[in-house]
C-alpha cells in the first residue's frame, strides 16, 4: 500500500486492515514517495531504498506511523520503504520488484476535471500497475 499519511491514505490503510482484522494471511510492504525536485524532469527514476538507508523526514517518519497505526495488527509486520522520485512511478516500480498481487492507494477529493487536467497519482497507478489496484476514498 502507498501512504502520504493524508486522510484517503488512512482510509486505505483501514480498508487493508479490514482485509484481515487479526492480522494474519497478508504480507504488506508500506511505501512512502518522496518527491525530489529533479525527478519531475526525469522520464524514470525508480530509487526506492530500505528504511535504514535513508533521511527520512521527522513528518515523514510520523505519516509512516500514522499509518502503521491505521493498519492495527498489521502494522507491527509491516515492511516500510521509502522512494524518491514521481510517486505513481515509485509505487508502480515498487509493485513489479516485489511481485505484489494488490495495490492500494487512497484518492483524494478532488474533481474530475481536476484530474482530468492534472492527472492524479491515483489514477496513473490505475493506468500502469502489474496487478489489481483498490482505491480507498476519505472517510
């Protein structure tokens, strides 16, 4: 699951914690993208790191146990990493590396035409993902 620590991105987390309430049967790895500057010009910068590998941001930090949180049981085993880079891109590269059957990311409120015209990461992970994709909304 992709997490920003935003409100939608908690919603998912509920939602996968609600797949399996006692937390068993489910392998979860959390990713956090964070974006860098420099990767807007990129065409593909895949560079998801392990945890202990990189800065990772106090509001970061706290977004990612917002999360784990969210996720109950599951938190505790969850398997966190950390991307810089285009999110869509990053949580996509993420899912092909570790063969991932489900992806679940949150959609925020936004309109239609906001992304229509903007494009959103929600629905570019939707476009270019290896395998099924829930999408949760804010609750």
């Amino acid at each position: 699951m992709a997490t920003d620590g935003s409100p939608s991105a908690l919603a998912a987390a509920r939602f996968v914690a609600s797949l399996s309430p006692d937390g068993h049967g489910l392998d979860l790895d959390v990713i956090y993208v964070m974006p860098h500057p420099r990767a807007y010009a990129a065409s593909r910068s895949s560079a998801a790191v392990a945890t202990a590998s990189v800065a990772v941001a106090p509001e970061v930090r706290a977004a990612v146990d917002d999360t784990l949180a969210a996720l109950g049981p599951l938190g505790a085993s969850a398997h966190v990493q950390f991307a810089t880079g285009l999110p869509a891109e990053e949580i996509v590269a993420c899912a092909r590396r570790i063969h991932a059957d489900l992806i679940v990311v949150g959609k925020r409120g936004r309109h239609a035409a906001d992304d229509l015209l903007l494009g959103s990461v929600c629905q570019q992970v939707l476009l270019t993902a290896p395998c099924a994709v829930a999408v949760a909304g804010q609750v």
